[in-house]
C-alpha cells in the first residue's frame, strides 16, 4: 500500500512512549520490530500478531523521546518504515505501557475455545471442525455450541504444544470455500486457549463427538450431523436419509389440524405410533413417527404435496426428521401416543375425552381401544381405510368455501374432501385423493 493513499501517522494523538505498528507481515517476530525500531532508542516491551489479522504490534520505548524521534523521522523521510518489503503504518498508542499480564484465553493450555464468525450453527459441521484441526495432530475431543458470541466450538488436543501449534496457524484465518455450504461468503475463525483440560462428552452427537472412546453411545435423535455416505437415487441425484418420523409443515391453514386430523390421514399407510404438533418461525409443523422406515417412506411419498382439505387447505410438504423416537405426553391437543398400553392410563384418557365429547351426530375424536372406527370401503384412488374422524377439539372457522373449490380447481394440488365449515364430516363420506 503506497503512501499516497493511506497516512502514515496520525498527528492528532498525544505523544507516547509506546508506538502502535500497522500493516505489519503476517506473523512478524519480535526481533523483526526490534530490528525496525532499535535505530532510535532501546525497546524495553513488544507485544506481536495483535488484532484479527494478526498484523498489528505495539512496541514500548525506554523513553517517550525516543518514540517522538522514530515517528518525527519517518514522517519527514521520503523512504516508509518498511519490514518485508511491506509499508508499516506508525501512530502513537492510547497506551502509555504495555502490560504482558495474560488472560485466561492467553495461558496455553490443551484445549481450544474457537468462535467461528459469519456462519450459523449449521453452517459448519462437526466433522468439518474435525477435518480442519486434525492437521496438526490428534484431536481428542469436540463440543460445539452457541453463545452471545456466536456458534463456538471446544477442541481437545493431546497437549498444550500441538494446541499451540493449531492456534498458531489458525487463528484470524478462514475455513476454505469448497468445505462450506454456497451461501457463506466469509468465516473466520478467532481462536484463543479454553481454562478446560479434559472436555466431559456424555455421546456422540451432531454436537458433540468423543474419538478416543468407540464406544461412547450414541444420540440417534442428535445425530444430524453424522457423517453418512450420500444415497444416489435413479435419477443421479442425492437422496436425503431416511427415518421412522416424518416432518410435516402444513401451510395455508384454513381450517384447525389436530392431532386426530393428522392421525386419520397417515394412519392410512400403516400404524402410527406418536404424534406431535408444534409452531415454529410462524407456521405449523408436525412430527409423525412409524415403526419402520419402510412405512413412513411409503406415507412421505404418497402424501407430499397433498391438502388435507378440499380447496387446496392444509397442504402437506414432508421431509425425515432426524428423530427416531419423540419424547410426547401420552394424550393432549398437541401430541399423543399411541403405543401405551396401561389400562388405567388409558381410562384416564377415556375418560377426558368423552368430557370434550362433540354434540350429537358427530364422532368421537379418540376412540382408546382403537376398535370402534367405522371401516369404509375403498373408493377408486383412494388408499385403502383412509377415513376422517372428527376431532372434539377445533370447531371449524364458519368461513365459507372459495366459489368453485373442488379437489381438482387447483391444478397439481390433490386433496381429501373439506368438512361442511362449522361442522362435523358427514358419516360414510370418506377423505379422499382427487384424480
């Protein structure tokens, strides 16, 4: 960088004894700066590799005359201070000394607090951190997590020395590109010593990983981060892996879902096990589990893209979730399992749903011996025993139908015939897929 364009001091400041060097060379020693400076008076403190690029430096002169003739000569002389070729840009610091006295984050330690900047916490992956530390030697140990700084991470290494080494080399540096997804743009990585020395991992998780211990157990519902070989589908391309629960979020809500609702339609492809509904970032989302993967592939290929009701309400896009057991109470209005098998429980199940008992002519929403559904015959290009029942919870918004909705006025968009708005299905008249 030329003179010409950037000032090379700053004569605004108040003289001091410890001058602040800019644009230094990447990792410039000590001897270096003492070398630059020593012409004009005895270096008496440094302090190297300051800032987030790691080329900065304060030096402390035995005396605030000596300060005053290094800045007073090179800001007459027609040559810049100068290391490794590269200009060094020279003001006096707010300082007046320079204090070695080493945080926490400074004392070298086995164990490295690392905070990546300009990503989210799915941005990069464990296996990712894994990948980059692991070049200067065995990592024990990872936990990742967010704070107010941002999304950290707690590398374990054998000792200090190796710890030091990736510290070294790593910090104020970035992940490469081809390691990120498309959408980061810049992550830096500011890295400094953690008081820890020997991270406590409970399991191998998406979040966490132990690689000393094999036989650490593993969080299956936390392993999203897993490192899994892509499956390619027929088509050539990645498929996403498979589970037993099935994500669904249901957009354009005109009428309630609840879980009885959602109970009826998936319970069509085979038993449903548990079910639990939740909000999040301003929509309605639904956990399904399945015994198997084999059945919830069967109903995620079947209902994607499917409304629920007539109209083009309630349409269903689904996805796997990284789950594979959910954790839901045994019965309320936003989850329910169905794999309980105590009596009493179930009484007392019973025995709250016939309180919220719909009026007369409708269905009961939950039937616990799940013996008394009326079967149904199938209707061509129907699946199979795929019937509504009603739920005693939501009553219906008494908001009419668009004019001329139909399960086949919304091109590409099948759905399962709408309740009468305001009531219950009529008895014997089946949800179904429109052709």
């Amino acid at each position: 960088m030329s003179t010409s364009s950037q000032t090379q001091f700053r004569y605004t400041q108040t003289p001091s004894k410890v001058l602040h060097l800019r644009n230094l060379p990447w990792e410039c020693t000590e001897e270096e700066l003492v070398e630059l400076c020593k012409p004009f008076g005895k270096i008496v403190n440094t302090k190297c590799n300051v800032g987030a690029n790691r080329n900065q430096a304060f030096v402390e002169f035995v005396d605030l005359n000596q300060a005053i003739s290094m800045v007073s000569y090179y800001a007459s002389s027609s040559e810049p201070a100068q290391v490794r070729g590269k200009t060094v840009y020279i003001q006096y610091s707010n300082r007046h000394e320079i204090v070695n006295n080493k945080s926490p984050g400074d004392t070298p330690g086995n164990v490295l607090l690392v905070t990546i900047e300009g990503v989210e916490a799915n941005d990069v992956t464990i296996e990712t951190i894994h990948l980059v530390f692991s070049a200067f030697g065995f990592v024990h140990k990872i936990a990742t997590f967010e704070k107010a700084a941002g999304f950290q991470a707690l590398i374990q290494f054998t000792d200090a020395e190796t710890a030091s080494s990736a510290r070294n080399a790593l910090d104020g540096r970035s992940i490469p590109r081809y390691l990120l997804p498309g959408h980061v743009t810049s992550c830096h990585l500011r890295i400094s010593y953690s008081a820890h020395t020997d991270l406590n991992i409970k399991f191998q998780s998406h979040r966490s990983r132990d690689y000393t211990n094999p036989y650490l157990p593993v969080n299956p519902t936390a392993m999203e981060g897993l490192m899994q070989v892509p499956v390619v589908g027929p088509d050539g391309k990645k498929q996403e892996p498979q589970s037993n629960v099935l994500l669904a979020s249901i957009e354009n809500m005109q009428y309630a879902v609840t879980v009885d609702v959602l109970h009826s339609v998936f319970s069509a492809f085979g038993t449903v096990q548990k079910i639990a509904i939740f909000e999040k970032n301003g929509g309605t989302q639904a956990l399904i589990q399945y015994p198997d993967v084999t059945t919830a592939a069967v109903a995620k290929e079947s209902l994607e893209g499917h409304c629920i009701y007539e109209g083009g309400y309630c349409k269903l896009h689904l996805s796997y979730s990284r789950h594979t057991d959910l954790n839901v109470k045994a019965y309320s209005d936003k989850s329910r399992d169905y794999t309980i098998s105590d009596l009493s429980l179930l009484a007392t199940q019973a025995s709250a749903a016939m309180q919220a008992q719909p009026s007369a002519g409708q269905v009961p929403a939950w039937d616990p011996s799940l013996q008394a559904r009326p079967s149904y015959g199938s209707v061509p290009g129907t699946v199979p025993g795929q019937a509504y029942q009603a739920s005693a919870v939501p009553t219906y918004m008494n908001a009419a139908p668009p004019a001329g909705s139909s399960p086949l006025s919304q091109p590409g968009a099948t759905s399962m015939r709408m309740p009468p708005p305001g009531g219950a299905p009529l008895l014997g008249q089946p949800p179904y897929y429109g052709q």
